[in-house]
C-alpha cells in the first residue's frame, strides 16, 4: 500500500471509516502532525514506536474522542487513549529515573507531590503558642477548671428519643471508652431540662447522639456549667465486631489522649473540649489510646491499644469503636439552639467554595 | 504608640478586656490593655464616645468601671467606678459633661461630673439596651427581656415619656413575647427602631397616636442580636445570631441585601456616618467592613479574643493616608509646573477662580470638625502646604472620597504629560466650577 500524507480538514466519515479498523490506536491529540497509515512498513512502524508514537491513522488536527457518535466505539477509543498515556506516563518515569540514576550524587532532589494538606491556604486564625492575648483567653475560658485540675469529667450518654439496636450498642461502647460515662435512656425528654439536672449531679458533659433511620448522625457534646455545645455530623460509625482483628474488650485503665492538627483557634476550642472529656492522668499500665485526629476539618476517632515490641517498633490493635465527626457549629453556652449565641456556624455555600481552605 | 491610635478607624472592645484600634489603612490592630493585669472581670460590655470631637472613648466593664480612653494620648486617663444594681452595663452616654449609665437589673444612673451621687431611674427589670437620642440629648430609650420600650426625658425622670404598648395577640390568640435586644434613634425625628430576640425589626414613632409599633419586618428565624442605621437613615443593618447580616429598607419594610462572610453570632454592628460602610464584630473573633451598596467584603481583621462592642469614627477618608499624601506630593510637582503656566495665561472667566475659592472655603471648616480629624490630614495637609500653597487637586481627592469623578481625575493624573494632564484640569475646573 502507498504511504499517504494526508494534510487537513478532515470530515468525521474518515474516521469512522478508519475506526474500523480495529486494534489500531487512534492519536486524539490536537495539533499533531498526520501520522503515516497504517500500511507502513516495520522500520518505519519502529521508528515511529521509539518516537512513542506506533503507527497510527491520521486525522485532522481538531479530532477529539468525544466527537464520535457511536457509544461503543467511543469507549473503546477512550480507552485506547487511556492506555496511551499510562504508557506515555510510565515511560517519562522510567526516563526520570534512569537520568537520576545516572547523575547519582548531582541528581536534584526529589520534588514533594503537591497535596491538598500541603496547598492548604493559611489561616489567619493559626494559633501562636506564645501569644499572650490567647494564653489568656484559653487559660480563664470554660475548659481552664478541667486543665487547672478543679474538676473531673462525668460524662452522660444518651441518644435522640427511641433508639434502635445499633445507636443503642454505639452508646454502651462509647461508655466503655471514656471512663466515667453513664449512658441513660432518653424517654423523650427535653434537653433544656436535662441539663439543669445534669449539673445539679455534677455531670461536666452531656453527649447526644441523634439517630437517623437506625444509624446514628450527629453528635451534640455540651460542655455542661455554663460551656460551649458542638454539633457534629458522625458518619462511617463502625462497631466492635466489625472490626477486623480487634483485640479483646477495652478495660477500665484510663486511656490516653492523642489530638492531631487542631491548628487555627477554632480547632483549639474543639480540641480542648475533646481533651476534657478524659481523666487527667492516664494509666500507661492499660496501654490504651484515644486519638482524635483532625485531617480537612474532619475529625477520625481511633482507640488502639499498644504495646511496644523494642525502642523502635510498636505494634497496635484497634479496640472500640470508630467513628468520623465533622464540626456543624459551635454554640456558645448550653444547649440552646434557637435562642443561643453561635460561636461558630458552618455555612456551605460561603465556607466550602475553596477546595483548600479548611477551618479546624 | 500616640500616633497609632490617632489613625485608628475602628475601636473595638473585647472579651477579654483589651480595648483595641484598629487601623484600616495599614490593616493593623493595636491593643490598648495592660497585658499583666487582665481578667475577665474586665471584659467590655458598652462603648461610646466621650465627646463629640470623639478623642475620648469610655470603656464600660463588667466589673462596673468606666474607663476613659484618650485616642490623642493613647492611654486610658480616668477610672469611675459606677456601682448600684445588678448586672453588667447595657448602655453607656454621655450627656451634658455627665455620664449616663445602665445596668441589666434596670438601674439607669446619670453621675454628674466630679460628684458621687447620682440621678436615678428604675426602667425595669432585665435590661437588654439603652440608647442615647443624638438629635434630643436629654431623650434616653431603653428595653430588654419582657421589658417592652420606654423613652425617657432626663429632666423629668418620673415617668417615660412614651411607653410602647404589645402588639394584639397572634392567630393563636397567644400574647406575643417582647424582647429588645438593640435600638437606635433615628436622626432628625423621634423615632426609635428596635431589633428583638423573636427576629423581628420594628419601627415605634412617639409622635403618632398608636404606641405599637409603626412598621414591623421579620428576618430569618433568629434573635437578631445587633442593629445599625445607615448614613442615610432609610435602611437598617441587622445581625443574628447565625451570623446572617442583612440590610433592610425601613420605607417598605422589605430585604434589600445580605451581607456575607460573618461565621459566628454578630454583637455589634455600626454603620458610617458619612460613607456606605458597616463594621460588624462578633464571636468569630473577626472585624468586617462591608459595603453597604454593593455587599462587598472590604476588610476583615483577626483579632485573636470575641468581640462585645465596637466603635465606628466618623473620619472620611479611612484608607491609608500617607498613600494619598503621596499621590498628592507627585501631583503637585505636576500641577505646580501646570500652576505657573496657567498662571501666566489670562485668565478667562471668573469661574476659575470661584472654583478656587470654593474650594479654600471647604478647607476652612475641616480643621475645625474635630482633633482627630486634624491628626489624621495634619500629615496629608503639611506635606501638602510644606511644597505649595494651594492644591485644588490635592484638596478634591483629600475631600471627596465619594465623588468620583474628582478623585478618579486626580488618580488618573499622575504619571501623565504635562498636555494630559492640563487637559484634564480644564475638565476638572469646568466641572468643580459648575
């Protein structure tokens, strides 16, 4: 067959009629050169492999995947191209490497992947540890009695009214992770007059876990004499016996606290309220962990018990259950949420328009 | 330190009990407070100016102290302890060289200057507001919790002189609850706007023969916890609880804009006199200045503890000065060489000079408007009258900010040609003049 060169302005009938061929990659690219026909011969189909380019069909330099009608030759020609550029991707990495390889000592040092943590935009809220003005604030807010030593937590646990089996055993599980919890049933009650009762028996925490349709939603922890309720969303709330390879139940020890990247001033609020919900002084004899860990304002809590093999390695195995928070909004004072003074409210249209702002 | 808080565009009080400036040409906040000895017990619960000139802020505490702030010194210069009642201060004025104060148990104090006893009124239980009339200096409005709206003359202090009466009761025949959390007066009438805790904005007119409210608008389904009026008194800005800021026409009683960006509940809100901007402050522990007319964010300072109340000068010229002043120095080296030419020719109507003359006339009754506004263009107005004498651009855009076509004009001549720029101040004088 004759080597053609076919220059511009193609109709879409040309490729149809080249597509069926089967088996031959198309060159979607825009703004290449034509390519020579398939009928080439094999040094030239070589050649034009080392280019990275095999033998392809020409076509006008405006074609793209989409502009074919037919569904299946469509998504077959799509992912030709997807194809491709794997290879093409793969093959610029192995070139990487081997130049790397090849400067040895003088190669430039590895570029840091750009990620959404690390294009974070920076908040003008980021706490200084040495600032006075919030030493101060921190240290007279609602939390100072618990860090001064004053108090200690007393959690209450309930859930929104009439609880199914799944909500019902996510309380007593919690109650088994935070030390001096007391789950009651809800008949019904109404918070505003909870919470005076609550203060009266000295209880430093109401935790409420609403239930949607047998699966539990969202969180309201308020933080009881006269200190700020958060409402969370809970979601991915996994039991004890879904986890795989748990280890045997939880004991009384007191466990430690571990709070990741609560950086802005808000998320110091949050933070300290989820410190003030365990003892002062955890058992390093139980060996067990509770880590809140904050990653793009959602907040994953894991409970592992540890045990440490030498200096250097540790081994874990998750006990408890776990679960995901995220902050809706942060009420000052108790539970009111109609009347309350809001501290803090998640708004979707204002705060979620940037993908790399986050507000913990 | 003393020249800091003469620029200070913005005073702000705040939880912890520092007193802060800011200053919104250089975006930069200053805290007036003794950092050693600060405890909660200070926390600023009312702010007002001590004088018209507003070189003097006083600083209501919770613990009952008045504090007086002087913005020329930059330290505080008095301390008044104002006790009687319960509760922290509500309201705070100041009348006739007395200082007015009220407290939330209801007990309104006028402490005359230098003596220690006081007139008193008992305005009622549970406080939430008092509000000083700027047109009628012995008028005093008040209201809280259940404590419906009562208008106060000072000198007769026995009984309001208008006291608001409840709306009918709602279609469920149930009394409808009262709860003022903020008012103003508005200027030129008798007139007193109120927000209340039911997100309800209302409008009582004592002059009228009703004593319910005139107009009456809802907004959203929170307390609306702070209220301005703006610089032309036909529409209000309100802010919830939410942080959901809205501006509302008070002629028709309808939503005009909302103003965005505030995440946290809104405790103070102050509208310019003279320019369309709003400052709001509140628990997100930010300052905002928005505009009114396009809804805009112009600025937003982080100022690290909740903010109770704040303070809104009335300077005119709010961005940064020395940039002008700049501005100002590169066209008067044009404008002077313009100067002598234009000099040199004849002049050809009096319309020129009228245009001058105008224009020195304006300047005249700058000085006089207030200390403050002495300190913030003394630096603009020397380095003007140190190269020339007179600058009828200079002067424009120092002065009118609003009108665009001067200042617009004036930017748009530095780093012109000469003939450009003599162009334009034909323009600029054919306009002036008109």
């Amino acid at each position: 067959m004759d080597v053609k060169e076919v220059e511009v302005d193609f109709g879409t009938q040309e490729h149809v009629k080249k597509l069926k061929k089967k088996g031959k990659k198309q060159k979607p690219k825009k703004g290449k050169k034509p390519h020579k026909e398939n009928g080439e011969t094999n040094e030239e189909a070589e050649k034009a492999k080392t280019d990275e380019k095999p033998p392809e069909m020409h076509f006008p330099p405006t074609f793209s995947v989409s502009e074919i009608k037919n569904k299946q030759r469509r998504h077959f020609m799509f992912l030709k191209f997807k194809q491709e550029k794997r290879k093409e991707k793969l093959a610029l990495k192995k070139k990487r490497k081997k130049e790397r390889q090849a400067l040895g000592d003088k190669a430039p040092p590895k570029e840091v992947p750009k990620t959404i943590e690390n294009q974070r935009v920076y908040d003008e809220t980021t706490v200084d540890p040495q600032d006075e003005e919030i030493v101060f604030d921190e240290g007279t807010d609602e939390f100072s009695a618990y860090f001064n030593r004053l108090t200690n937590p007393k959690i209450l646990i309930t859930t929104s009214d009439r609880p199914r089996g799944r909500t019902v055993r996510f309380c007593e599980q919690l109650a088994t992770v935070i030390p001096d919890s007391h789950v009651y049933y809800r008949r019904g009650l109404a918070l505003k007059r909870v919470i005076p009762q609550c203060i009266a028996r000295g209880f430093t925490y109401l935790m409420v876990i609403n239930e949607d349709r047998k699966i539990s939603n969202g969180l309201i922890l308020s933080h009881l004499p006269d200190g700020p309720t958060a409402h969370f969303k809970v979601s991915s709330v996994r039991l004890r016996k879904e986890m795989k390879r748990k280890g045997k139940e939880p004991t009384e020890h007191v466990p430690e606290v571990i709070l990741n990247n609560f950086t802005t001033r808000l998320g110091h609020s949050i933070g300290r309220m989820f410190a003030s919900l365990f003892p002062h002084d955890p058992n390093f004899v139980g060996r067990q962990v509770a880590t809140f860990h904050n990653q793009r304002d959602y907040i994953f809590f894991r409970y592992h018990r540890y045990i440490f093999k030498n200096e250097k390695r540790v081994g874990i195995q998750e006990l408890g259950p776990r679960f995901t928070l995220k902050l809706r909004s942060l009420q000052k004072g108790t539970f009111d949420s109609k009347f309350g003074v809001y501290e803090w409210v998640h708004k979707r249209h204002e705060m979620d328009s940037c993908r790399r702002k986050f507000h913990l | 330190m003393a020249e800091s808080s003469r620029l200070c565009s913005v005073w702000v009080g705040s939880e912890t009990g520092i007193l802060k400036g800011v200053d919104l040409g250089k975006k930069q906040a200053f805290n007036y407070s003794d950092l050693s000895t600060l405890s909660r017990d200070q926390e600023v619960s009312a702010l007002c100016w001590g004088d018209d000139f507003e070189s003097e802020v006083l600083v209501g505490c919770v613990n009952r102290t008045v504090k007086t702030f002087s913005t020329e010194k930059s330290r505080f210069t008095e301390f008044r302890h104002c006790p009687g009642g319960e509760g922290p201060f509500r309201g705070l004025a100041v009348w006739d060289g007395s200082l007015i104060t009220c407290v939330e148990s209801g007990l309104l104090k006028v402490w005359k200057e230098g003596s220690v006893d006081s007139a008193e009124i008992t305005v009622g239980p549970d406080v939430y507001k008092m509000c000083h009339s700027p047109s009628q200096r012995h008028r005093v409005a008040t209201g809280g919790k259940e404590n419906d709206l009562k208008i106060w003359d000072l000198q007769r202090p026995e009984e309001p002189v208008f006291r608001a009466k409840n709306l009918r009761n709602d279609w469920l025949d149930l009394r409808v609850p009262v709860w003022i959390r903020d008012m103003q007066f508005i200027p030129g009438s008798d007139k007193v706007v109120t927000s209340t805790g039911y997100h309800q904005v209302r409008v009582y007119d004592p002059a009228s023969p009703q004593r319910r409210p005139v107009l009456q608008v809802e907004y959203e389904e929170y307390p609306l916890t702070a209220l301005s009026l703006t610089a032309d008194a036909n529409s209000v800005v309100v802010g919830n609880t939410h942080g959901q800021v809205a501006i509302i026409d008070l002629r028709q009683g309808r939503l005009l804009r909302c103003l965005k960006g505030v995440a946290g509940s809104v405790l103070s809100l102050q509208c310019h006199s003279s320019l369309p901007l709003v400052a709001s402050c509140g628990l997100d522990r930010f300052l905002r200045i928005h505009n009114t007319q396009d809804g805009r964010l112009q600025h937003k300072v982080y100022l690290k503890s909740r903010l109770n109340c704040l303070l809104f000068s009335s300077q005119d010229k709010l961005e940064a000065d020395g940039e002008t002043a700049l501005q100002d120095g590169v066209k008067e080296e044009d404008e002077e060489e313009e100067d002598e030419v234009w000099a040199d020719m004849p002049t050809v109507t009096d319309r020129a000079g009228g245009g001058k003359r105008r224009n020195e006339s304006e300047e005249e009754p700058q000085p006089s408007t207030g200390p403050d506004a002495a300190g913030k263009t003394k630096s603009a107005t020397q380095a003007k009258k140190k190269t020339k004498g007179m600058t009828i651009g200079a002067t424009q855009a120092k002065k009118t900010k609003g009108k665009t076509i001067d200042a617009t004009q004036a930017k748009k001549t530095k780093g012109k040609t000469i003939d450009a720029t003599q162009a334009k101040k034909t323009k600029r004088k054919l306009r002036s003049s008109s």
